[in-house]
C-alpha cells in the first residue's frame, strides 16, 4: 500500500511539472504573438547595412519563437551567410543562405533542437524561409533570404519572415560576392548584430 501511494505522489508531481510547464509555455508563446506584432527583427550586415524583417508566427509559430529565442541569445552575432545559390528552373531563383554554426554551412546551434515543418506560406521574392536537411522536420537555426520567387520549394519549406527594409542591400550583396553555385560568397559576410525594432520607429 505504501509503495502504490508512492507512484501514486510520483505520478501526481510529475503531473503538476507537465501541467506547469504548457502553461508557461503557451504564456510565452502568447506574448512572443504580442511581440512580434510590436517589432521587426533586424540582421546588421558588415560592410552592407540592415536588412529588417516582419515575423509571420500566424504561418509559422514555432519558427519564428525560434528565430525570436536565438536573436535574444546573441546566437547570430558573427554568424555568416555561407552560401549563394541561383536556383536553376521554373518556379526558382535566387537565394542567399546563412545562420550555420561553423560559417560552412554544416550544422545549427548546439541544442540540437528540431523544429516540425511550418509549410504554409509561399516562398515569394523577400520572403525568409528556414533551411533544413533532408528531413522535414529538421530545422534548427539556418534560414535564407528568397532573392527571388523560389515557389518550387512551397508545402517543403518553412516561411518564417518577409523583409520589408534591405531587399536592395540583399541585392548589392549578391552581385559583389556571386561566384557560382558551388562555391561560397567572394568575401566573407557577416552579421554583426541581430536585434529587434518596433515598428513604430519605422
């Protein structure tokens, strides 16, 4: 009898932890909802300047938490965009890719979280979607700027964000460090500074 109430508590407090802890995570997903309604992202390029960035947690919620939660860990400061690619096809085009933990495009941040596929909005021209490996719910910290429609990748791909400062500076940076699919961009591009910027400052 003393043992079956001992699973019993066992099961009651292990219980009230779960419980706890879907509240504190849908209060924080609440007011990440809140935030993001508030303020842009923003990634400040060396030598380039800022590309801000609209959240779309209403197409992809746990993505942009994601994003959200690796800005506030300074995860992105001196990060690099590794790769650019000019997607060859209909419904292709221009991309340029970063976030990766070596700068080589190999891996993400060292949690190994996984994010569940998010594909619900279109990969139109200034969208950000989130890079992955061949599974589909993969996803940790790599994402890519759509340079150009690449609605190929639609129903695959996560969207996560739209820019809506910096599309000219994406392409300034495209036409200096292009050199071919398979190589990486001519000079090293980095982030600087990933932070945030209400939106009424715009």
């Amino acid at each position: 009898m003393v043992a079956q109430l001992r699973i019993l508590l066992a099961v009651m407090v292990v219980g009230a932890f779960i419980a706890a802890a879907i509240v504190i995570y849908s209060i924080e997903q609440g007011d990440n909802v809140e935030f993001f309604r508030k303020n842009y992202g923003v990634f400040k390029i060396k030598d380039y300047g800022e590309v801000v960035f609209e959240f779309m947690p209403e197409a992809a919620p746990n993505h942009c938490d994601r994003i959200k939660y690796l800005i506030d860990i300074d995860y992105y400061d001196g990060k690099t965009f590794h790769r650019l690619a000019a997607l060859q096809g209909p419904g292709k085009g221009r991309i340029i890719q970063g976030g990766s933990l070596n700068g080589q495009g190999v891996a993400g941040h060292t949690d190994g979280v996984t994010l569940k596929l998010e594909a619900k909005a279109p990969n139109d021209k200034g969208t950000i979607g989130m890079a992955r490996t061949m599974d589909p719910n993969s996803a940790n910290s790599q994402f890519w700027f759509n340079l150009d429609a690449n609605n190929v990748l639609d129903g695959q791909y996560t969207v996560w964000g739209k820019v809506v400062e910096g599309m000219d500076l994406l392409e300034k940076m495209w036409k200096e460090n292009y050199i071919n699919d398979n190589a990486g961009p001519r000079k090293k591009l980095v982030i600087e500074d990933a932070t945030f910027r209400p939106k009424e400052q715009n």
